[in-house]
C-alpha cells in the first residue's frame, strides 16, 4: 500500500461523498445547576441510520493543508486532509475518508499512522479531529488510533444539533 501526496493543482475542489451507516449515537446531555454537568452516553438508534454529505479537498479556509490519499490503480480509495494550525501547534485532520468498498482493510489505519508521523515531524503538539456524534464507527476508529474525547459543539450543524441526535464531537491525541 502506497501513500501519496496530493498535488493542490490536481485535487482542489475535489469532491468527497461521505457515507456511513450507524446503529449508535453518543446521547448528549447538558445540566446547570450549582455546576454544569455534561454527559455523553452510548444509546442504540430505534432503526440503523444512513448519513451522506459531501466535502471538498484544498478548501480555502485551510491553512496549508497536507492532502495524502491510497490509490487502488488509479482510483482515489482512502484520503485525508491535515494542516498544522499555525496558532496553537495542532495538526488538525479536516477531512478523512475510506472509499465505503475498502473499509476495515487497514488503509484508514495507515493514512493515521502517516498524517501522525508527519504532525511529529513538524513537532505538532497534538493531532485532533472533529466528528459527529452519531458517526459511531468512526468514532470507535479514531478511540482504537488513541484519540479521546476533547470537547464539543452543540450548535454547530443546526441550533438543533442536540435534538438531532448530531452534534460535533472533538477528539484528540497528545503527541
């Protein structure tokens, strides 16, 4: 399995159809009191939910981004999109994706390890992501790469992120 880098001249604008299917969502409850008190727990969806959404490589508001994909021929099968925010030495991942046909082959696991190393050579502090809290199987993947929870937005998609049973999860690792 080769990892290549990704030219910005070929690849900008690039579409990347997400697809997953999920049976589990991260329940996200927030209590104020005398304290605020925020709880995820695991809960099973009444049936499996299908959720699509489509990104883009090369994005404008990423800051230098590093862009490594695996190719099966001359198919894009796995990508992902990483820069260093310059501002707090984080190498953020904006966009990871496993062709649906390729997953649980070791190729997410390969494109990790690598984005990981190149954050170690360029002495990020850290590697973090963003998910979403229905997105169960890619959030086992990432807690099995030794990334953690690091915090949360409840308004992020919609003003009713919580309600929809989706709202953006962070996760990270110390490097």
């Amino acid at each position: 399995m080769k990892i290549i880098e990704l030219s910005k001249n070929e690849y900008k604008g690039y579409e990347l159809e997400y697809k997953y299917i999920t049976k589990f969502y991260y329940d996200v409850v927030i209590k104020k009191k005398k304290a605020i008190t925020i709880t995820l727990k695991k809960k099973k969806l009444r049936k499996k939910m299908e959720k699509k959404f489509v990104d883009k490589l090369f994005e404008d508001y990423i800051e230098a981004p590093d862009v490594y994909g695996i190719f099966d021929k001359k198919k894009l099968i796995a990508v992902i999109e990483c820069s260093l925010e310059s501002w707090n030495n984080r190498y953020r991942i904006y966009n990871f994706l496993v062709d649906p046909r390729y997953r649980k082959m070791g190729y997410g696991t390969a494109l990790f390890k690598y984005a990981e190393e190149v954050a170690t050579k360029k002495n990020a502090r850290a590697i973090v992501l963003e998910t979403q809290s229905c997105n169960d199987p890619a959030i086992n993947f990432y807690m099995k790469q030794g990334l953690h929870f690091i915090g949360l937005d409840t308004m992020c998609y919609t003003n009713q992120d919580i309600d929809q049973k989706e709202v953006r999860l962070e996760f990270g690792k110390r490097l």
